[in-house]
C-alpha cells in the first residue's frame, strides 16, 4: 500500500466531460473532440469575431514506425478546418493508425 501522501493521478479516469456552459453575463465555453478535416463549432448566437478557441492532441497518437515518428499535430486554419493527426515518415496521417482510439483532437470554445 502507498505511503498516506502518495496521491495516484486520476486523470485518466473517468474521461473529461464535454459540452456547453453557459454563465449569466452571456459567455459561454464549449468543449468536446474533433475528428481531421471537420470545422470547429461555435455555440448558437455567437460570431467567430466574438469567440477564442484552441485544439490539442487527445487520441491522435503517432503510428506504426516509432523511429520516423515526426510527431502529433492538432492546428486549425483561418476557417477553424482542425488538422489532427500525425506525422510518420515525412507524411501526414489524419486520426490515428489504432482501432481502440478515436483518433481525435480535443478542443475549446471560449465566447463572450
């Protein structure tokens, strides 16, 4: 048994929640996963001009070829288009390789 002030990470379990909250002001964050080539979302009665967002890796790992792994990609272009996957042997492979992944990126919405 671990010592009384070891403390395991939990992390892991039980997955973040996605969705909407919205607080009385009027702002409003939005969370939730992406898969490659889809547009993030704003939430009902915003504009892009009125919104921040960000995306990041959640389950996009690289594929089969560690030693040409180039590493994870999660951007999103002037159109919010999300480009999550990674990179193995110079090329670009959206989603991931594993059948136990959605192979998605996970992303924010904050709107004011």
């Amino acid at each position: 048994m671990p010592p009384p002030f070891f403390h395991t990470p939990d992390w892991h379990w039980p997955p973040c929640q996605s969705g909407t909250w919205r607080r009385a002001s009027g702002s409003t964050v939005l969370t939730g996963k992406i898969a490659n080539g889809q547009q993030i979302p704003l939430p009902s009665g915003f504009s892009a001009s009125q919104c921040t967002w960000s995306v990041s890796n959640a389950e996009n790992p690289h594929g089969w070829k560690p030693n040409y792994f180039a590493g994870s990609v999660a951007t999103y272009d002037a159109n919010r288009i999300v480009k999550c996957g990674f990179y193995d042997e110079y090329n670009f492979y959206g989603g991931t390789h594993r059948t136990d992944l959605s192979g998605k990126c996970s992303y924010i919405v904050v709107c004011q």
